[in-house]
C-alpha cells in the first residue's frame, strides 16, 4: 500500500497526553527505527516511534565524541532495501565520521518523509500487557498514554552507557564526559589536562584525536584491545568497483556471508600455512584496514581455536612493539589476557603511535588502580593526577540494558521481563520472548546483531517482522508469542553455537562480564548471519515453528517445536551435502564407493601435525597388514591404542581416517596405531575382525618397539572400526588375551537389527543412510551369520571385558544399537561411561577441523582413553591469562566446560 493511501488510517503522533491507538510503536529513531517506520508505513500500519533524544539518529545521535566513527566500511554500512537510495547517495570515506552518518540518517528521514510519525524527547515509563486487549499500554515521561497491538524495540544494543563504578565520581570539579553521552556543545579541550578512561572502541577512536588538542592526555587502562589499522581515506576503489559491478549480487553474497560482509569462508588452517605465508596474509590485512577481513580471512582457524588465535595475537603484538618507541608502554598495551577476536577489536587511526607523544602518558590500572576520583583530579594506588576535563570510555550495559533497564516491561499475566531475564536474556530468535505477545526486538540478544554488520542484520529482522505482521492481518490474527520449547530450543543452540568460537574465553561486554553483577553467557548468536537468516526462514517455511498465534474469534495456531537440533556446523553441512545432491554411495558400486569416499577424504583439512608417522606392516590373521602410527609430540614410552577405521567394513583404510588419528593422539598424548584390516566384499566376515584380534594381539606383543608403554593396551574404532574394537575385546578375554585396558567405541555397529527407532528417524538425511547401512550388512556378512557375537557384539557374553566408553550420534541410524550395547555392557558389570552427542551425526567426531561443535566430544574421548591408561587428564594450555576478575571468565569457562558435556 502507498504511503499516501494511509493518510487517513494513520494516528498522527502528537506529544498530547491523551491516549493514542496505533498499531504498531516503535521504540528508537536509529537506523533499525528508521526502516522499521517506513516498512510499517508502506505495509498499511499506524506506526509511532519514539525517541528519548531531540533527532534521529539512536547510537549516532549520542555517540559524537572526538574521532566517533563507524568500523565497517560505508558502502557495507548502508541500507540497501532501495536500489535507487544506494545510487542517491555517496560516501566520502572509507569509514564515514559521526557526522557524515547522521547526515545520511536525515537523508533517509527526508527521502521518506518519516518525521511526522516521530515522536522526540519521550521516553517510556512502563510498558503492560494487556491480556483482555491484547494491546500494550505505554504510558511516556510526559504523562501520556498509548496504547498498540505491537511494540517493537529498535533501542539497539549499545545505548545504555555502563556507570564507571569509580568512588567519588561526584568529587570532582572539573569536567565529566561519557562517550557514549557526548555534549552537543563543542568540548572545548585546547590547553587543558584531559583523562580518559577505557581503552574499548570508543576510547581507542577518541584518544588520538583528543591528545593533539589536549595539553597533556593520561590515559587510564585497566585491560588493553587489540587495535588494527583503519586507514582511513576516500571509499576503496576495488570494493566499490565490486559492490558497482553487480549490487543486487554483492548485496545478497553479504546477506548469507558469516558478518554481513561478503568475504569468502576461509579453508586453509593456520597448520597448513608456512610461517611465512602467514605473515603475507597478516601483512595484507594490516595494510588494508579491514575489521572484518581481518578476523576473517587470515585463516579459518583464527576466530575458533586457540592456537589459530595466538598466531594473530602475537602478529599484533608484533607491531605494537615496531610502532611504541618505548619497551614498556608498550608491553602495557599489548593483550595477553583474551584470544585475539573474542573481543571486538578496535579500528585506530594513529592510536599506537600516540603513544609516543611527548603529552601523552599511559596508566596500567593492573599495576595501580584506581584508587577515588578527587576534586582536582584521579588518584591511582600509587599517585595522583590533577585533570581538568575526565572522558569516560567505559562502555555499554550492551544488548539487554536498553531493552530491560530503561522502563519496566510487563507481560502476560504480569510478567516483569527483568525477571526472566534476572539469569540471561531468554529469547526466540532473538526476536521475541515467550509470554509477552507481540512484543519483538530489532538485533535483540540471541541475534548476530553485534557480531556482524549492523545494517545487514537490522534489514533482516526488521523485513522478517513486518512481513509477520502482514501475514497476520491477512490471515486475521492478532497475537503472535514464541512458545516455551522453541526458547528453550534456542537457548541450546545458542549455547551451541558459542563453542564454535573464541567469544566466551574473555571478559567483554558480549557475555555481560563488564557489569558487575550481570549474569554471564555469550549474548550475540555467534553463527553467523547467512545461517541465521536460513534458520528465520525456516521458522516461516515450517508454518512459524515455535509460535503461537490468536485471533479475535478464539481461532489459534500454536506450531510448537524447537528449529534447530543439529549442531549448527552440521546443519551448514549437512546442508551443503544436500545441495551438491551427491549421489547415494551404494549406488556407485564397490569400487566407486571406493574411489568417492577417497575423493571427500582428499578435500577435507589435512589434520594437524604430530610427532611422527610412521607406516609399516604387521602379520595379520592370512598375511601381511598396512598400519599407519601416529607418535605424540610429547616424550614417550606412551600408552598404545589400536585403532580400527570406518567405512561399514567395505571402504576406507590405515589412512581414511587419518584427521581423526592425529587428533586423538594429539589430545590423549597417546600412539595410534591405525589397522589395515582386510574389506568386503573382497574378504567377507569374519575376516575384518579376525585381522583386528590378531593386529591387536600383535602390537600388544611388540609394544616396547613400537616405543610405546609396555603393559595393557587400549582399542578405540568408529563405525564399523568400534564394531572390531568391541570384538576384539571379547576374542581378548576368550582367547587369552592380550590384556586389554579399555575400549573407546564411537558410533559403533553393534547388531543388525534395523527396527530400532533410530534406524526409522535417521533413516535418510544424515550421511549415513538406511539404506547404505543394508548395503555394508550386505557386502559383508551373509543373513545367517549376522547373529554370530563376532559380527554383533551386543549378542555376545558381556561379562568380563574391558571398561569401555560409548560415544552415540542423536541423528545416526546407528544411535540406539550403540547405546544399547553401554546399556547391556552395564548390565554385565562392566565398567562403561556413555557420551551421547546432542545434535551430532555418524560422522561428527571424524570431521575433524569441520565440525568444530565435535571436539569437545572428542576431548572427552581422549581423557576416557587417559582415565583408562592411568594417565592424568589432558589439559588444554591456552596461551591467554583469562583475566583474574573473580566471577567472569572462571566462570565462562565453567560454564562452557558445562555446555560441552551437553549429552541428550
Ligand atoms: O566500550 P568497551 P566501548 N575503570 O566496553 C574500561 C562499539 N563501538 O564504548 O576491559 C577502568 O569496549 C574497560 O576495561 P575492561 C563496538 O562494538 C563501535 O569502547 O573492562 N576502566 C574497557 O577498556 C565496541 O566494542 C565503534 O578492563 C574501565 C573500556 O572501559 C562497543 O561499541 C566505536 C572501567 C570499555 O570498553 C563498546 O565500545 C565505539 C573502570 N571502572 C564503540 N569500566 C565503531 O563503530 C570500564 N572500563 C568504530
């Protein structure tokens, strides 16, 4: 509908106190405010928005401190809903000033004529529920009322400027400045001793600036960022002649790219780079002056592991001792306590190199706090320092504060929002919140919102709300309210996503570690926004799944259910598998199973280095075995585990699941050695695990010169390998020995019985199908001797064998009969600890550097192996000192060591 067809059905806001009826309130007249009043407008629906300032603008409105400039590129940061807006307008720089962006936002107010629906300097006092209506009453600071069907928050996620909890703010007698409150007046600080306190973003910008106007700048640092190069200038001629070559593509390559920026997914590995290749790659993205291509593009490991980070780090750490002249001011400056990444770093423009200002002098806050401020000034712990104009830098009460802090939200039945949200922000989608209808938030908490481009991911849910609503009114709803399970739902697959990257292992304003007293946990979704927008779209294609609807004739739809259950790096995936529409692998036959299996092998990352490899040949059951061993680093003699590889007996070899052995013998500090066995249908049962028994019974025998630990020894295999690993064990206790320590059985085929449910839910969809589980039963064992224990072990005698640890995938066919064997083997009196993996599939733990949500999985198998071998547990040594603030980052760490024991 037309703007100028609504003239007559939209309430004109007016600052009167009589009740207004619209349809829709908007809180906030920032960017996210700004398309959400022109969305609604066209859309057909009485829309008010209101703003506590005096313009638009939102963060740009309050954020006006010296240096203030956006971090994404301008032609990134820029609506692009209208072809013809992109063309109207152009950027001056690479990185637009404060002032510039608020220009373009009034561009944007007047190109659409939004004004008149803005209601300015009002802010909202309460906002209720009310059931009978099913409306929000908001009563405002001017004693007015309204009344909605939808309130929409579009507060965004870093207004609520965080107090410096410092004694005596109130002392001092000069000035007092916030950054994220800046004064519209000039500041004047010509010839004046100005401080700064906070080195973020904001401090990072300010500081340069401020230290060639100020007499003397002190800078007061209590945690240092790391900082990159904006280098600023005019708008990059390459970028642009890209986004100009084709808009509507490089538009919609950003919409589905990982931050709202189209860059390529890296594929290399830190690993697999030479030292000197990576410095190339860190050299190019220093030059160029690119947040996003710097935490994206250097490696695909840098922003999920450690070791992948510490690279970055100390490349970083590199240049801020080649640009601070002196040693120790420039060692305060360089981080150690925080992985390069899992906090936002900061776009300078000189910001180092200040440092080396004669005026300018930096405080480490580590070595003398902050004792009080004064009248005259700040006096650390071990000095003072006479100021006349304080900055404060430090930060937001982020992604919940304006939405829960700034009035009291009341839901269904009463609900106060603050109160659910007193443990963490709950939220579905980060968009709505279970009992409070029709209440939704533009980038709100459980959104990629912070973690990509903003712009991006406002476009995104506030076109995804609006064309809600629209349907709603079509379909003559009126109330819309995420249900219980889909919140819970998403609540895990946040948690999920957040060990896909670095963010929970520092003290930032993303897990609420910078509030006292905030609850702690990664806020922003950190998958990703081209996976979130296809999990939104989702939600609409399965008939809004986890929302209930109302109507006025008590019509209702409640769809309940959660949208997300795999892991989300299987669901990426496994969805890519789909779309390469790959054909059925027992369809190509043995060979070309053969031949396809080893083709995937070959594109998958490499696996990282150990201490040695080494392939040989060992005396099987009818001749001569390949084994390929893999030594630890670490000195030996170490314990020994016989592996037996995947592939349903029929494919694969020693080296098939070589990613997957180096892994394992990193983490347990363990030697693998990889077993050759023979395959069907070449050599049908029983000859895989006869060769198994006798590989195992060999290597036990020659331990010692294999440079392993004398004594027992452990068996571990995946697939089809745990179905030989479990075997073994009994053909080790009936045939003598040798003496076996533990058995690690992941995903293991146990019996032949296709009636478990697992077989029917996972059947197709998943990798490993139905059907290519017959096809393997098939090639390798005959109908008859498929109840012999040495095909399926869990019709064995139990009884007697060895510990043993059993991993099982949610979405495998073979789930069930693995957890019944733990089952039985408990049963039986054996000792037996069971990992079943939420969320995973058969090939999880296998894909190694690809499915990254697996290696916490894999990190407990191999403590299982130490627990067995007597060692003492693995522990991973990052190279970060997580910052000592009692109660934040132990506490993330915990949590997240919590999160990964996840089972279902
Ligand atoms: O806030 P911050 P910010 N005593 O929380 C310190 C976006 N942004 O406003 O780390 C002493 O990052 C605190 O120290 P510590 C961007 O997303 C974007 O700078 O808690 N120090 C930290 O050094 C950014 O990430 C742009 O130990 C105290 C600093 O204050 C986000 O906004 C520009 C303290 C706060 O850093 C927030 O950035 C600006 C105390 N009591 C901001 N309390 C661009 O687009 C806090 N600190 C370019």
């Amino acid at each position: 509908m037309p703007d100028a067809t609504l003239a007559g059905h939209a309430s004109k806001a007016t600052s009167d106190s009589t009740a207004r009826q619209v349809d829709v309130v908007v809180v906030g007249a920032g960017f996210a405010g700004l398309y959400l009043l022109h969305r609604l407008r066209k859309a057909g629906f009485a829309t008010m928005v209101l703003d506590e300032a005096e313009d638009i603008g939102g963060t740009w409105y309050w954020n006006r401190y010296p240096g203030a400039r956006c971090d994404i590129q301008t032609i990134d940061y820029s609506y692009t809903f209208d072809p013809e807006l992109e063309t109207a307008w152009k950027w001056s720089e690479k990185y637009a000033t404060q002032p510039e962006i608020l220009r373009y936002l009034g561009f944007i107010a007047e190109r659409y004529d939004l004004r008149s629906d803005i209601r300015f300097r009002t802010r909202i006092t309460t906002a209720t529920w009310d059931d009978a209506e099913e409306r929000w009453l908001l009563t405002t600071d001017d004693g007015g009322t309204i009344s909605c069907r939808y309130y929409i928050m579009a507060t965004g996620c870093l207004s609520t400027p965080k107090p410096p909890e410092i004694a005596g703010i109130g002392d001092f007698k000069g000035e007092v400045y916030f950054t994220g409150r800046w004064p519209h007046k000039d500041v004047k600080l010509a010839g004046k001793r100005v401080a700064v306190v906070g080195t973020g973003s904001s401090g990072i910008q300010a500081i340069p600036v401020i230290a060639e106007q100020a007499a003397h700048l002190t800078v007061f640092q209590r945690t240092p960022s790391f900082a990159l190069p904006a280098h600023n200038g005019p708008v990059l001629a390459d970028r642009l002649a890209l986004l100009e070559r084709d808009r509507a593509s490089y538009r919609e390559q950003a919409r589905w790219s990982l931050a709202g920026v189209p860059w390529p997914q890296q594929t290399l590995v830190s690993w697999q780079l030479s030292d000197t290749e990576r410095r190339e790659r860190f050299e190019k993205a220093w030059a160029m002056g690119d947040l996003i291509y710097f935490v994206s593009q250097l490696w695909a490991d840098q922003g999920s592991d450690l070791d992948g980070s510490a690279l970055v780090a100390e490349l970083v750490r590199e240049k801020i001792r080649a640009i601070v002249n002196d040693p120790k001011t420039a060692a305060i400056l360089s981080p150690h306590d925080h992985p390069f990444g899992a906090k936002r770093p900061c776009l300078d423009t000189n910001y180092y190199a200040t440092y080396n200002r004669a005026n300018v002098t930096l405080v480490n806050l580590r070595e003398e706090p902050i004792a009080a401020m004064i009248a005259t000034g700040i006096t650390t712990s071990q000095r003072r320092f006479d100021l006349d104009i304080i900055v404060f830098a430090t930060g937001f009460d982020a992604m919940t504060g304006a939405i829960m802090a700034v009035h009291p939200i009341s839901g269904r039945g009463g609900k106060s929002l603050s109160a659910v949200w007193a443990d963490g922000p709950q939220t579905y989608l980060g968009l709505t919140v279970a009992g409070f209808p029709n209440l939704f938030m533009i980038t709100g908490p459980g959104s990629p919102s912070v973690l990509s481009n903003m712009i991006v991911s406002i476009e995104q849910h506030v076109d995804w709300v609006v064309d809600r609503l629209t349907a709603m009114r079509e379909a003559g709803f009126t109330t819309i309210e995420a249900t219980e399970t889909a919140q819970a739902g998403w609540a895990r697959h946040l948690a999920d996503c957040s060990t896909l990257t670095l963010h929970r292992l520092a003290n930032t304003w993303y897990t609420g570690a910078n509030v006292p007293g905030k609850a702690l946990g990664v806020m922003p979704y950190t998958g990703g926004v081209g996976l979130y927008r296809s999990i939104c779209n989702d939600v609409v294609s399965r008939g809004l799944l986890g929302f209930r609807l109302t109507g006025p004739d008590h019509s209702e739809q409640c769809n309940d259910g959660e949208i997300v259950r795999l892991q989300p790096d299987v669901r990426i995936l496994l969805t890519m598998m789909a779309d390469m529409k790959l054909p059925a692998i027992e369809s190509l036959g043995v060979a070309g199973a053969r031949a396809f299996t080893a083709m995937l092998n070959a594109r998958r990352p490499a696996g990282r280095p150990v201490g040695e490899i080494v392939d040989g040949t060992l005396p099987g059951s009818d001749g001569p075995l390949p084994y390929r061993l893999y030594r630890p680093v670490t000195p030996g003699p170490h314990p020994i585990v016989v592996y037996f590889h995947g592939g349903g007996w029929v494919l694969g070899d020693e080296k098939s699941d070589d990613p997957f052995c180096r892994d394992m013998c990193r983490r347990s500090e363990m030697i693998f050695v990889s077993v050759g066995y023979r395959r069907a249908p070449e050599h049908r049962f029983p000859t895989a695990v006869e060769d198994g028994y006798a590989a195992t019974r060999w290597i036990a025998e020659h331990a010692t010169e294999l440079g392993g630990r004398g004594g027992p020894i452990l068996v571990a295999g995946w697939s089809a390998g745990g179905n030989i690993a479990a075997v073994t064990c009994q053909l080790a206790r009936d045939r003598g020995g040798p003496e076996i320590a533990g058995q690690l059985l992941i995903c293991p085929v146990t019996d032949p019985s296709f009636d478990r449910p697992s077989y029917t839910e996972n059947a197709t969809g998943y990798f490993l199908t139905r059907s290519l589980m017959c096809w393997f039963w098939d090639t390798y064992c005959s109908p008859a001797d498929r109840t012999d224990p040495r095909a399926s072990p869990l019709r064995g005698k139990l009884a007697g064998l060895p510990r043993a640890f059993v991993t099982t995938a949610e979405f495998d066919p073979l789930r069930d009969e693995g957890i019944a064997y733990a089952k039985a083997l408990g049963a039986a009196g054996v000792p037996v600890e069971q990992l079943k993996a939420c969320g995973h599939f058969h090939a999880s733990f296998a894909m190694v550097d690809v499915v990254i949500s697996a290696a916490s999985e894999r990190a407990k198998m191999a403590d299982a192996l130490r627990r067995f071998a007597a060692q003492p547990q693995y522990m991973e040594r990052p190279d970060v000192h997580l910052s000592a603030r009692p109660g934040t980052s132990a506490r993330a760490v915990e949590q997240v060591a919590q999160g990964e024991s996840a089972s279902q």
